[in-house]
C-alpha cells in the first residue's frame, strides 16, 4: 500500500505536466468556445455547448476528488507544515519588532547618562592598571624563588624568560619604583650567572656530557672489543650518544640535498619552525637535541650568541685536548685493573684501544656541534653573527689527532734521526704543526727563584708517595711519558714508535673516511688527517722499513759463515719445512711475512709494500745466485765444475727436465701434495727411467776421464747445496702463496680455488707479474741446484770408475785380486755423500739423487770393458769383486737390493767361458746383452788370448751379427 503511496504522487505529478500542456490547449479551447458562443445566434447550440462544459467541469471535480483521496496525507502533513511555518514567520516577526523598539529606547537612555559613564570607564582604567602594578611587584617579588626552582631543575627557557621578563618590567613600568632598586641590581647579576650557566651547561654537552657516552660500555670491560658487545640495557647516556649520531646522519644528509648551506641549514620545515618549548613535567636533558636547542634559546633572549659564539670556538682546542687526557687515563686505568703493565709489556694494542675511544668521543663531539649548529642557524638565519662551520671542528678534531699521531709515532725522534723531515709534515693544516716535525721547542729561560719548599720533609715525603704510586702503576721505570707543546711531559699508553703505525692505521682510515664523508670531500680531495697519514708513511715510515728489513738481511747475509748457518729444529719444526733451513732464507721470509702483514694492516699502501718486497727478493736473488756460483765455481770460468757447465747448458738443461727421473720426481711433489696414494714401481720401471739417463751420461763423456777441478768433491759445499735447493724451494713456495693470496686488477694464474684473497685493494698487475716471476726464479735456481746434486753423484761414479778400466790391470795373478783402490775410494765417497745429504735433502729428492746409481755404474762398467786392454780370471775375479763392493754400498744407501750390478755382474763372468760357447749360449738361452756389449766381450777376449787373430775375431763378430739378426 505504501509503494503504491509512493509511486501515486510520482503518477500525479506526471499527470500534472499533462495537465500543464492541457490547460495551455484547454485555454485556447475556451476562448473558442467563448467565440463560438458570442457569435452563436441559436440558443439550442448554447445549451448543446453549455451541457458539454458543464460534463466537464463534473469530470474535473471528479478527478480532483480522487487525488485528493489518494494524497490524503501528504496534503494533509503539508498543510500543517505551512500552518506552522507560516506561525513562527508571525512570532519572528513581532519578536525583532520588540527589540527594535527596545533598542531604540537603550540609546535614548544612554545618550542620556554619557557623561556618567565615561567618568566611570576612565576610573576603570585606572584601578586596572594599578592592580596591574602591585601584580607586577608581586612577581618581581617572587622572581627570586621561582628562579632557584627552575635553574635547580634545569628549567633554563623558562628560567630565562623569567629574567628577560623581570628585567623589561623593571625597565618599563617599575622603573620609577625606587623600592625595586636591590632587586633591579640583583636581576643583573642574576642575568650574568645564568649567561655563564648556560655556557657552562652547553660546554659539558658538547665535552664532557657527550664523550661520556662512549664511556659507560668502554668502563665496564675494559673496552667494546674486549667487552664482548653493549649490555641489554641502555643506559640514557647511550641513548644520548645514538640521538647524537642519528641527528649527524639526518644533518649530512640535509648538506647534501643542499649543498650551498651549511649542515642543519635547511629550518624551512614545520618542525624547524615551530618555537621552542620546555616541558616542566619531564627532565629537560632526555632529549639532547631539545635540550641544546633550548640553551640555545635560552642564550638568544639573553642577547648573548656572539659571546657565546665566540667563546665556544675559542674553547674547541683545549676541550679536545682535555678529552684526550681523560681517555688516556681511562685506558690506563683500565690496564691497571686487568693486572697489565704499561712499561713492561708495552702493548701497542693499548693505543688502537686509545683511538677507538679518542675517535667515539669525537664522533660525538662532533654531533652535538652539529646539533648546537642548527639551533644557532635557527636563531641568526638573517646572518647577522658570524658562525663557526663544522669544517672549523673538524679542523680542530684533526690537529689534536695529528699531535696525538706525533707523540705516538715517535715522529720527532724519527725525523731527527733519519733526517727525513720534507714540506709534507712541515705544512700539514692551519694550525701549523710545523713544531711537532721540525726542532724541539726550545725551553724557556727559567726564572731564579728566591727560595724552594722542595726539600723540606713535607714535600720530600709527599715526592716519595707518588713516585711510588707511579712505580706501582707504570712500572719500574715509572709511567711512559712524553713531553707536549702545552706542558712539560704527557702520559701515553705505550712507548712512541714509528712501527705503531701498523696498528692504529685501519681504525685511523675509518676515522678519516667519517671525517670526510661528514665535510663532504669529494673530487678525490682529502683531508688534513689524510695527508698527514700519507706522507708519514710514503715519506718516513716506508724508508725506515726499508732501511730496518735490509739491516736485518744484511745482517743474516754478511760473510760467508752466516750463509751457511741453519736453523734450530725448533725454528723449523715452527716455519712447516721437512728438511733444515738456511738462516738467511729464514730471515728473508720473516721479512716477506713481515711485508704480507703490512699490506693488510696498511692496506692502502699495498703496492708499496710490494714494490719493496720486489725490490728486496730481486737483492736477494743476486746474492742466492752469487752463492751457488761461488759453490760451482770455485776458481776461474775455464774451470767451472763439468756438472754446473751441463746444467748452465740451455739444451742439456732441458734434455734432463725431460728426463724420466726428473718427470717422475715431479709427479712424486704433486702426488705427496695432492696426498695421492702412488702405485708402486716395478724394477723393470725403475731400469726403463734410469737407462735413458745413463746412455745419455755415457754418450755425452765418452771415453772422458775427468780432472780434480771437474768434479765437486768438498762434502760441506754439496752439503749447503742442498741446504740452498731445500731453502730456496721452501721459500719460492711461501712467495708464490703469497702472491696467490693477492686480489688483482687481471687474472691471476697462482690463485687457488676456494682460496681466501687477502682483504687489499687490487694490486697493480705488474708488481703481481714482478713477484710471480721472482718466485719462479727462486723455485729455477732450487731446481738448478737439485739437478747439480743429482749430475755431481753421477760424475763422482765417473771419476772413480773410468781410470779404473783405461788405467787398471785385469791380466793379473792370484795375489791381485784384491779390488781396486779407486773402487774403494768411490764406495767411501758415495758414503760420505749419503750421509751429508741424508738430513739435508727431503726423501723424495735423496732417492732422486741416488737412484738410478746401480744402473748407472752397471753401464759404465759394462760399456768400459772396451777399455780394458787384457783380462783373465783373477782379472775377471777383481772386477766381480769390485762390482759387489759397489753393489753392497749402494743398497746400505737406497735400502733396496741394485739388480742392475747384477747385471754387470753376470756380464763379466761371461768372459769365463769362450767365444763359442758365449756364441752357443746366445743362440740357445736368447741375447742378454746388447750386440755392441757381446762385440766388446768377444773383442777383450780375443785380446787377452795369446793366439790373436784378427781374421777369427772378424769371423766370430759375423757370426754374432747373424745370430742377433735373427734373434729380432
């Protein structure tokens, strides 16, 4: 029923524009019938017209009757509405009537009571403003108390504007008030101690109150290395300290979005703007910025930034110095508590420990100059005051570093001594520190005191009391002191020396790359600190490293004595060597260990430290080379050992780098460091590897017998020739790990796999390529010095052996079988060479010195029997028996049976039998010996026969040929 309600005036009110459009028609309609009825003459068309608007009035008011049913309540509700619409317009309406009228009737009676009111007013006035008066006296009284209460709670914006205010009223209305004349005195002086409390307050936030902060965690454990990190709690000191970082953070990153502006310049935010006020209910000091701020403030009402402006620039120095004096005191105190002495130990370690404390304090020094920077920015944006930048603090931070780096660096000393003051520390920053580089300051001209208390008992006793003290605390020797431009002598945590330096650099970097990232150095700029490291270390540092690392090594290398001296077991059980080291590579490698450290302590100097390396491997190399040259040749060039001339030889000395024994000796390194399990070799291996040596050995000398000056008989020089092959081969080992530890610009050949590279910037690639090529110099001459000592045992078979076919007897009797004394002469040489290589020579190379020996003899001895002029069976017996005394020295010294002499053995006692029957067994048994070994069997014996004769020897060497022919 409701919707139809609804829908029923939405349907009226259509049918209304209808009937809109109706009546418009409807209208002209009328006027026609009007028409038709004036000009109608028959009364009979009047009545016909007059019924039909007559049914249509009837209809009109039917449709009315139904609308009005239908909106019944609708029109009802809107009549009421109007009812009472039209009803309050009446009400209204009478109401502004009345007051008009009321009105009226007011300023009739006021116009007539004028004057009245006008007197009343003015008393009025006047009441008001004494109460004003004896208000204001009231408050001036009470001025005194409020003051103390909020200076007691550090409620200095308030207690500043309290005076600022008490001091226009006694200036303004009160300034004719004589009874308030004390209390305008007392106001001055109040307004001075509250300028002078301000600065102070402001100056312990900026010192003391921010350094501070860094001191809870270092007091606890000694320092934040050693503490093991920051406790669960914080402390508000702490929190202080992070406000004061984050507020550096957020204000470098302000300088950069603007960069005509100085930090904490950009004030155009809401926040900025917004006026500084102080809560009572809260500690003013929670929030350090705010805090700062408000003293700021506080200084500006009082009309005192520049003083106040002037008086911190004019404190900085001092204020850091004095923060350099708590620290060292704190470290200091520190070391006393964990049982440390100072002088005794002299821990440089104390020093990074110093530093890292020096530069938290700064850091936040620093920050709450930033903070008091932007609330003066703030206040004197018009300009009017001449500010202080942070480039001045940060000047400031870095002169009081450099004279702590002087002191600690032992620069004075250093400079005076090694006379290697330059421009660069003689015009580091502003500040001129051209004193700490240059002379020592020269002392005043003491005044004559007229008469001393020194030596009353009073101040001898107390002189007692604190030596003591300091004797118990230092040392000894007493406390480390150093003397200062602003007083006599300083305390110090360690002994000055320039090696500090390699301690402290890393932290020191840091410091500077904040200090520069902080002053927004770019363009490959630096600052004052920078500089200062730079030339300290270029300009004297690197020249007293060089000049101490060539001391030390010219010390190891001088003479001749001290190139052969080893090592104690202990120092080479230490360095990781199997076999005893020469002192002077150990002192070598000590100073390329040395160097190593220094590239990663001073990181940023690495290719220095490695052009001094190259410089001083590249020394040393000359001297490893002029040692081996006075081992091998001891006399002139035309008298060089046959063994070195070999190996000098470039052809020969690649023909035995290609030589099996030599491969398989490589193979053996590479296995032993892989630790691979090598198969063992069979003797047929073992003979394959070494007869390619000794055709080679026996080709090259012939028929050669060797002089004395040939060969290289002292035991000591083949012994340090094996003490320089195992030295120098250790070392070029140690140099190549070195240098493939080394990050670089290319691609480095010597980097292993899963290898950690040192943590340096990239080195230059040819200081990389310098070092790798010195260590394979090092592992050439080690090499050079193995395969000596490997021809040097050959050639001493040689010397021994030849003489004893060309020059000895085999066509002897029974009294002379005896072997021959150069037999002996060569077992007791190959004894003696066994046990002076033995300890000296790792495994490996001993049994590639002394394999293949066997083989090597039974050659010779074999290939020789041409020599030998005649022989018999006694002849036959010496030779065996020279072969077996051979043969049971060379097993005691490779500690496996020599088959090979075996060999040469058999070999001889062939010549029991005839040529025929050596002819029958060859053609029966099969060829155990060459053609050219069977010729020179058939040879001797025909010499050796007394019926010679040549036509049969050449028949029978036919008939060999024949056989061996057919036998391949």
């Amino acid at each position: 029923m409701e919707s139809q309600i609804q829908q029923q005036p939405t349907s009226g009110r259509g049918q209304g524009q209808a009937e809109a459009k109706k009546d418009v028609s409807g209208t002209g309609l009328l006027m026609s019938v009007i028409r038709t009825l004036s000009a109608s003459e028959d009364e009979q068309q009047r009545g016909v017209e007059k019924a039909r608007l007559e049914k249509a009035y009837r209809e009109c008011d039917r449709k009315l009757d139904k609308l009005i049913t239908v909106n019944y309540d609708t029109l009802t509700k809107t009549i009421q509405a109007y009812s009472s619409i039209s009803g309050r317009i009446k009400n209204a309406r009478e109401r502004t009537k009345l007051v008009k009228t009321d009105l009226l009737s007011c300023k009739e009676l006021l116009h007539c009571r004028r004057d009245e009111l006008r007197k009343l007013w003015l008393e009025g006035i006047e009441q008001k403003q004494v109460l004003a008066l004896l208000d204001q006296i009231e408050d001036v009284k009470s001025v005194s108390a409020r003051l103390a209460t909020f200076l007691a709670n550090k409620h200095y914006l308030h207690a500043t504007e309290l005076v600022t205010k008490t001091m226009g009223q006694l200036d303004g209305d009160l300034k004719g008030v004589e009874a308030l004349s004390e209390t305008r005195i007392e106001m001055f002086a109040r307004k001075d101690q509250l300028n002078t409390t301000l600065l102070k307050e402001l100056r312990e936030h900026l010192y003391e109150k921010s350094a501070t902060t860094f001191q809870t965690n270092f007091s606890r454990g000694g320092s934040l290395r050693g503490s093991g990190g920051i406790s669960g709690e914080v402390s508000p000191k702490l929190s202080r300290k992070q406000a004061l970082i984050e507020m550096a953070g957020s204000a470098r990153k302000a300088a950069s979005k603007t960069p005509r502006k100085s930090p904490l310049l950009s004030a155009s935010s809401d926040e900025e703007n917004r006026p500084i006020t102080e809560d009572l209910t809260t500690d003013p000091e929670i929030n350090v910025d705010h805090y700062i701020a408000i003293l700021v403030e506080s200084l500006s009402l009082l009309k005192r930034i520049p003083e106040a402006v002037e008086a911190i620039k004019g404190e900085v120095q001092s204020e850091l110095a004095q923060i350099v004096h708590k620290s060292t005191t704190e470290v200091a105190d520190n070391a006393k508590q964990r049982g440390e002495n100072i002088m005794q130990q002299n821990q440089p370690k104390l020093l990074e420990e110093l530093l890292d404390l020096i530069f938290e304090r700064f850091k936040c020094v620093a920050s709450a100059h930033m903070c008091v920077l932007g609330a003066l920015q703030r206040i004197t944006a018009s300009g009017d005051v001449q500010l202080y930048t942070m480039g001045d603090i940060w000047s400031k931070i870095q002169t009081q570093l450099q004279m702590i780096l002087s002191s600690y660096l032992d620069v004075r000393n250093v400079t005076a001594t090694a006379q290697q003051a330059t421009t660069a520390f003689t015009e580091v920053s502003a500040s001129d520190l051209n004193t700490y580089f240059s002379r020592r300051k020269q002392a005043r001209q003491r005044k004559v005191p007229l008469f001393r208390f020194d030596m009353s008992s009073h101040a001898i006793s107390m002189t007692n009391y604190m030596r003591e003290q300091k004797q118990e605390f230092y040392g000894s020797d007493g406390q480390v002191l150093a003397e200062d431009e602003t007083s006599e002598q300083t305390q110090m945590v360690c002994k000055p020396s320039i090696k500090n330096i390699t301690i402290i650099f890393k932290p020191l970097n840091r410091f500077i790359k904040d200090i520069e990232a902080s002053m927004n150095v770019t363009n490959g700029n630096h600052c004052t600190l920078h500089h200062f490291v730079s030339d300290f270390v270029k300009e004297i540092f690197l020249g007293y490293l060089q000049g101490d690392i060539e001391e030390d090594l010219q010390a190891a290398t001088k003479g001749s004595e001290s190139l052969k001296s080893l090592v104690d077991v202990q120092t080479q059980k230490t360095m990781g060597a199997p076999c005893p080291l020469l002192q002077a590579v150990v002192t070598m490698d000590k100073a390329v260990s040395s160097l190593r450290q220094l590239t990663t302590d001073l990181p940023s100097y690495a290719d220095q430290f490695l052009q001094m390396l190259c410089t001083i491997l590249q020394d040393y190399k000359e001297t490893c080379y002029a040692t081996y040259r006075g081992l091998v040749q001891p006399e002139s060039e035309d008298k060089r050992i046959f063994s070195a001339s070999w190996v000098k030889d470039t052809d020969i000395n690649q023909c035995l780098r290609y030589l099996p024994n030599w491969l398989n000796l490589q193979e053996e390194r590479k296995a032993d460091k892989d630790s691979i399990d090598q198969v063992p070799e069979t003797i047929e291996d073992i003979r394959e590897r070494n007869e390619k040596e000794s055709e080679l050995l026996v080709t090259n000398l012939g028929d050669k017998l060797l002089q004395t000056h040939e060969v290289l008989t002292d035991l000591g020089s083949l012994r340090l020739l094996a003490n320089l092959h195992e030295s120098l081969e250790w070392f070029a080992c140690r140099v190549r790990n070195f240098a493939g530890q080394l990050p670089s610009q290319g691609f480095n050949t010597l980097t292993v796999q899963g290898s950690v590279s040192l943590e340096i910037p990239p080195v230059d690639m040819s200081l990389l390529h310098s070092l790798i090529g010195l260590a394979k110099e090092f592992q050439d001459l080690a090499d050079t010095c193995l395969l000596v000592l490997h021809l040097e045992v050959r050639l001493h078979c040689f010397f021994f052996l030849m003489p004893v076919t060309k020059q000895s007897s085999f066509f002897t009797s029974v009294d002379s079988v005896d072997p021959d004394p150069n037999v002996i002469k060569l077992s007791k040489d190959l004894t003696s060479l066994e046990e002076a290589l033995h300890t000296s020579l790792h495994p490996a190379k001993f049994k590639y010195v002394f394999e293949g020996l066997g083989h090597l003899v039974s050659y010779l001895l074999i290939n020789s029997s041409q020599y030998i002029k005649r022989i018999n069976e006694n002849g036959i017996k010496k030779m065996c028996r020279n072969i077996f005394i051979l043969q049971q020295n060379l097993t005691n010294i490779t500690m496996s049976r020599e088959t090979d002499l075996d060999h040469a053995r058999q070999y001889y006692e062939l010549m029991y039998k005839t040529t025929d029957d050596i002819l029958n067994s060859v053609v029966e048994q099969g060829a155990a010996f060459k053609e050219l070994e069977y010729r020179n069997i058939i040879n001797l014996l025909h010499r050796s026969s007394p019926a010679y004769d040549q036509k049969s020897v050449g028949q029978r060497l036919k008939k060999l040929e024949e056989i061996m022919t057919e036998a391949v």
